[in-house]
C-alpha cells in the first residue's frame, strides 16, 4: 500500500509543477486553486501517507488501508477535475465537486482511524 501511494504521489507532484509552469508561462492563474490541490491533497498528503504505510506494514494490509487507498484516488481526480471546470466557471458542476470533496475527507477519516489504531500510546 505504501508503495502504490507513493507512486501516485509522484504523478501528481509532476501533474502540479507542470501545471504550474503551464500557469507561469501563460500568465493565467485561473487555475492556482486546482495546482494547490494537486500538490497539497496529491503530492505531499499521498506522499505522507505512503511513507506512513511504509512504516507500519501491519496498518497497510487492514481493509481500512484499502478502503482509504480506493476512495482516495477514486474521489481525488475527479475533485481536480470538477474543481478545475468549477473555477474556469462552469459552476453547475459544483454538487459534483463537493461530493467528490467529501469522499476525499472520508479517505482522511480512515486514513486517521488507522493510523489511531496501529499507534502506540
């Protein structure tokens, strides 16, 4: 589990520095919400969770862990998305993006659980 999120973490530290530099360069910063997403909520956070996973391999085999793995990225590119649509002005899209928004935090509530759980005191 560590490993797989690890390595999205990555992906999306490359998507938020191009995305970056794509805004730099055309100096339109419409979507600086969408890369602070990207490099909060997909790099650094998926990066903390991986190195956490790696660091207790008994928490990353827990149904917890996977349910966590799978609503995270399940919910994450499609928050980026609708966020990106809903800041360039297509406001309609935003229950989309708010459920979206809401399954992220679950993802954190059972990163948090486990984390509670396999924790010394």
């Amino acid at each position: 589990m560590g490993n797989r999120f690890l390595r999205l973490a990555v992906i999306y530290a490359v998507l938020g520095v191009t995305l970056g530099v794509v805004m730099a360069a055309g100096h339109d910063y419409t979507l600086r919400p969408v890369h602070a997403h990207l490099n909060l909520l997909g790099w650094v956070s998926m990066a903390l969770f991986g190195l956490w996973y790696r660091s207790t391999p008994a928490s990353a085999e827990t149904r917890l862990a996977k349910v966590h793995f799978w609503l995270y990225n399940i919910a994450l590119p499609i928050q980026m998305g609708t966020l990106a649509m809903f800041v360039s002005g297509n406001t309609a899209i935003e229950p989309v993006l708010a459920l979206a928004s809401i399954v992220i935090g679950i993802g954190f509530l059972c990163f948090a659980v486990n984390l509670w759980k396999h924790t010394g005191r």
